[in-house]
C-alpha cells in the first residue's frame, strides 16, 4: 500500500491553517486555504527567514532548537518550536537505519562535533545522541569541545577508539571532517578502523576549507579506510524533523548499483521552485528547494529554503545556496508573512 502523503499532507495543512494565527493569516492573504487547495503541492509554504522573526507553531513547545546561524547584531538565529519530540524521534531513527544501516549493523556512534552539554540547542546533535541510544548507549565519544576542533587531539582518541573490533560510525559535519583529512594527510598517516565502519557527513561550505564530494571519499578512504560505499552524505535542517540520505549503502544491500542520490522518507517530499516567482518547477529542472514534512505535523510542514537542488521524483540533487540577496520570492513571501502578521496584531487591540 502506497503512504497516503496527500491525504495526510491536506489534513494537517487544514490543522496548521487552524492552529497558527500568523500562518493562517499568511495563507488567507495568498489566497490559499483549505478550501481552495487540492494537491500537496499548493499548500503555501513559509520561507525558513521566517523563523528568525517569528514562532511559528501550532501548541507550546517541548523543545526549542536553534539553527546555527549568528547572534551577532540584530538577526536573529532561527527557531524551531517542536512541541512534540516524539515526532523528530520517531521520524530521525527510522531513516537512519534504513538509510546508514541497512544491513543490520550495531556500530559505535562518534561525534565529530560538540555533544549536547555544549550544544543543547543543536537539533543535530540531538539526533546523534538519539542515535547513540537507540544503538545500545555506549558512552558517548564527542570530539568537538567548547574551543576550536583540535584535530590532533581527535586523532589520538580516533587511534584510541579504533583499538577496538567493534565498527564505528563517524557522525559530524564536513568542515571539521576536512579538518581532520587535512591533519592525517599532513602527518602522512591513516586510522585504521574495524570493517564495516561507516561515515556519515552534513553540512556544506560554511567558512573555512570543505572537501568536495569526490575529494571526501579519496580522503576517507586514503586516511580512514572507509570505502566511498559506506561514506554517506545527509541533509537535513534545523526547520524540519527528517532528513535526506545518500543512497549508496541502502542500495549496495539491496543489490543494486544505481548511483548516488538522496532518498528521502516516505513522510517528506520537496520540489524545486522558481527564485522570483516561487512556481513549481518540472522535476528534473533546477530550482530552490522547498519541502513538505508530515513529521512537522505540530510545528509548520511546508517550508521554504535558499538551497538550490534538483528534485526527481522520491530523489534530491543538491546544487548549493544561490549567491547574493535573499531571493525576491523568498523574500515577498517573508514581507507577506510579516504583514499578515502585524494587521492580525492590531485588529486584536482594536
């Protein structure tokens, strides 16, 4: 039986309408409502700046997860108010396993960034450690402190851990992974981990020197000894509560040599869109990236992004973030949202 997607999507998207003043407002304003939406893909979505001036949910959080971008001066990092962790978890543990160990593995979960006493506001990081439960709950191995990343500190507990037979799982984002290729490469050395052991990296290019996709797996192969095969990337961002994954090890498992792509959950889909106008594009043409995640369910589902990626069908290509100023739908649909918002506010103290 195929996920009933549409069905769901149309119901929350009547529940949200219902439940959030400032999105209903901003629905109303673009003149898409339940009454007059049909398909999935007209649910009107909120641009992830939004986040940064307002709380968009539909009940009072649990938690509140903060996107990593600076406090410095005026702007704001963005907020996502979950009121149900229930949902993130349930969503984050089940493409992970069918994603990263679709074979069954049990491998020790590592950190290659700062762990949750640090960060207690990264939903990352939250995830890993729901991972690392999930697991077994071994004791944590996080390798990025409160200061910058020592990456020979992190190869001598790396060469710690590694004495071991059991598989590991590095978990971290790729600026500190190219950190760390770029220390073993300098010290002409290499980490020998137990087979099986896998990688999985996010994040792109945000300050400092990143790998690209093809130097990654050299390096990681070259100075890890894990294969490109068991190297996965995923996406992911603060605003939703599933992710995309690289495809290549679920497929290796499954017998098929189809390339790399990122797959995602049942529960999640996206479009490309147009950056002026914010139309949906034919799949297989490259546009900003906007997603629908049902496990949103309580907070906001339709979200709107400055990614840049290529959708084809269930699969993603990313193509990065479009340069310069924030894109002219992006940003009408930010100045709609803030506007429905402020004639809500004073029609209440009329």
């Amino acid at each position: 039986m195929d996920f009933p997607f549409e069905e769901l999507a149309l119901e929350i998207f009547e529940f949200q309408f219902a439940h959030c003043e400032p999105y209903r407002k901003f629905a109303e304003r673009r003149g898409q409502t339940p009454d007059t939406i049909e398909h999935w893909q007209d649910i009107p979505a909120v641009p992830t700046s939004a986040f940064k001036a307002l709380d968009l949910t539909c009940s009072s959080p649990e938690r509140i997860f903060l996107t990593s971008g600076t406090t410095a001066g005026k702007e704001r990092r963005g907020r996502h108010l979950m009121p149900d962790l229930s949902l993130y978890r349930t969503s984050a543990l089940r493409q992970f396993r069918a994603m990263v160990l679709p074979d069954g593995a049990v491998p020790r979960i590592i950190g290659l960034m700062a762990g949750p006493e640090t960060l207690p506001d990264s939903s990352l990081v939250q995830m890993v450690e729901w991972i690392r439960e999930d697991l077994d709950g071994a004791p944590a191995s996080y390798l990025v402190g409160d200061g910058p990343f020592d990456p020979a500190s992190a190869t001598a507990q790396l060469r710690s851990l590694a004495l071991d037979s059991r598989p590991v799982c590095l978990i971290g984002v790729r600026a500190v992974f190219t950190a760390l290729l770029d220390h073993l490469r300098i010290k002409k050395t290499q980490i020998e981990f137990a087979a099986n052991s896998r990688i999985v990296d996010t994040g792109g290019p945000k300050g400092g020197r990143t790998l690209s996709d093809a130097g990654f797996l050299r390096a990681s192969w070259e100075h890890l000894g894990i294969p490109g095969y068991y190297c996965i990337n995923e996406y992911g961002m603060t605003e939703l509560s599933s992710q995309y994954y690289d495809n290549v090890l679920e497929r290796r498992f499954a017998g098929s040599n189809a390339k790399r792509r990122k797959a995602a959950p049942p529960w999640l889909r996206s479009v490309a869109v147009d950056p002026e106008t914010l139309e949906v594009l034919p799949d297989g043409e490259a546009g900003l990236l906007r997603h629908l995640d049902l496990a949103n369910a309580l907070s906001l589902m339709a979200i709107q992004t400055e990614d840049l990626g290529v959708v084809d069908g269930e699969f993603l290509q990313l193509r990065g973030r479009l340069a310069g100023a924030e894109p002219r739908g992006c940003a009408l649909a930010l100045e709609h949202l803030l506007d429905s918002t402020k004639v809500a506010s004073e029609t209440s103290r009329n």
